[in-house]
C-alpha cells in the first residue's frame, strides 16, 4: 500500500466492496431490475410481508443502499415509528437519503453510515432488523450477526435475504453459468465496470449456503431461525428471533 503496510485480505475485502458499491450506486436501481429480471421487487416483498412489521415499531434496514426496503418499511411504522436506513457506503446512502425524501419519508426516517459488524446503537433498540443482499459483502459475518442480535429488542426479529444455493444441481449450474456470462457484461454496457459484477458473481459462489447460515445464526445466539428458499434456492430468506 502506499503507506508501506502489508494489506490482510479483510482490508482488501472491504475495499473492494467500497469500490463496486460506490461504483455503481448512481445506476444501482437500474442495474438491480436488469440482472434480476425484476425478481428482487418480488423478492423483498416476500421480506416486508415475513417482516411482519407493525405501526409504532423501530426497524432497521442495514446494508439497505438506495433505500427500497426503508421506503416500504416508513409507510408500514406510521408517524409514531422510525426506520434507520444503515449502510456503511456514502455514495449509496446519499441515493437512498434523495429517494427517501423524494418518496415523502424523511419524518419517521433516518440515515446513518455504519459497519455492520459493530454497529454503533444501544442494545435492544429494534423490533426489527432486515439485511437484503448485504450479508454476503460483510467480511466478518458471525460479528455481524451478533452485532445486529446485540441492537435487536428481546422478541425482536432478523430477516436475511440473500443469495444461496439452488436446490438442484442443474440449476445450481446453469445459475452459476449465467451470472458469470451475463452479469460482468451488463456491468460493461450500463456503468461501464465489468469488474464489479465479477465481484458480484464471484462472491455468491463464496457464501455460505441455507444450512451453514442457519448455523451462524444460531452460534450467534438466535432461536428459532428457519429460513425459506426463493427461486429454487438462488436466494434465500433466513429469519430468527432474540428472546
Ligand atoms: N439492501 C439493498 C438492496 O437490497 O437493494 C442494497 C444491497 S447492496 C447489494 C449491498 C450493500 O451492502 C451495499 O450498499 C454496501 O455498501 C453494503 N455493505 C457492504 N459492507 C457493509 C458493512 N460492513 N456494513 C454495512 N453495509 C455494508
């Protein structure tokens, strides 16, 4: 490095991820419809509804970018509620903070750059946490999870949707097959940077799948976690509780 540092490969992880994700914040929403064919919409839906958010309840959307799930989450709590849309990017959140202002939620929202792994709230602060996507590009995962435990009120809940592993092997194949061809191509054509949907890519095939995940969950000390394959187990939707 320039400071004569030698770099651990968790400096070089987080960095990178700064990198793409400040890459492609500007057409994020455009690049998420076209490499998911729309399916994330359907995606998160699923997520609010599991979420089972109510009015008055305090959630958080953490690696939440460009503010989707925030949105949705700021209708559901109403004006006694709040919803703190986290992220540890600024180029991301500033386009989340405009679409939440634009989208008439600025009074029961807030905006704050964090690391998910040492999340800077007092414990037992939300009824609900979501992580869409996020979990993956976290280098240490297990503090994370227990970062996000530590914040979460006693009957709180965690929902983690991600990528995962398809079910069935051909599919596992073809999926994989796909998002090398395609991904890094779109990434070219639209923000003019294959790289970081190589990283996009690449990094699915690294995470852990529906099982290993499970079993951090609950190393972290959430009960009853379960979770719920999407498109064959492409994506997954993990839940669990604090008690
Ligand atoms: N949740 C949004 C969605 O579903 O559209 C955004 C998902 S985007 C693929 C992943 C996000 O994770 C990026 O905005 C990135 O900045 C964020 N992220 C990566 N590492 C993080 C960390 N350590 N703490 C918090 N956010 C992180």
């Amino acid at each position: 490095t320039h400071f004569g540092y030698q770099q651990v490969p968790w400096q070089e992880k987080q960095q990178k991820v700064a990198g793409v994700f400040r890459s492609v914040a500007g057409k994020y929403d455009v690049m998420n419809d076209l490499i998911s064919m729309g399916s994330h919409r359907i995606l998160k839906r699923m997520t609010i509804e599991l979420a089972g958010i109510r009015p008055g309840q305090k959630v958080l959307d953490l690696a939440g970018g460009t503010g989707d799930l925030a949105i949705k989450f700021s209708r559901l709590v109403g004006e006694t509620g709040q919803v703190v849309l986290a992220d540890i990017n600024d180029a991301m959140l500033e386009v989340g903070r405009d679409r939440l202002i634009d989208a008439g939620c600025s009074h029961n929202t807030q905006v704050s750059q964090v690391n998910g792994e040492c999340l800077p709230f007092e414990d037992n602060t939300f009824h609900c946490i979501t992580i869409a996507f996020g979990l993956r590009n976290i280098t240490d995962k297990d503090a994370a999870l227990r970062s996000m435990l530590r914040v979460l009120k006693p009957g709180g809940r965690l929902l983690v949707l991600e990528f995962s592993t398809p079910t069935n092997k051909a599919l596992a194949k073809a999926y994989d097959a796909y998002s090398f061809a395609v991904w890094p191509r779109l990434g070219k054509l639209i923000v003019n940077d294959a790289e970081s949907y190589q990283y996009l890519a690449e990094s699915i095939r690294m995470h852990p799948d529906q099982d290993t995940l499970q079993g951090m969950m609950n190393d972290a000390g959430f009960a009853r976690t379960e979770y719920f394959n999407m498109l064959g187990g492409i994506v997954a939707l993990h839940r669990g509780f604090k008690f």
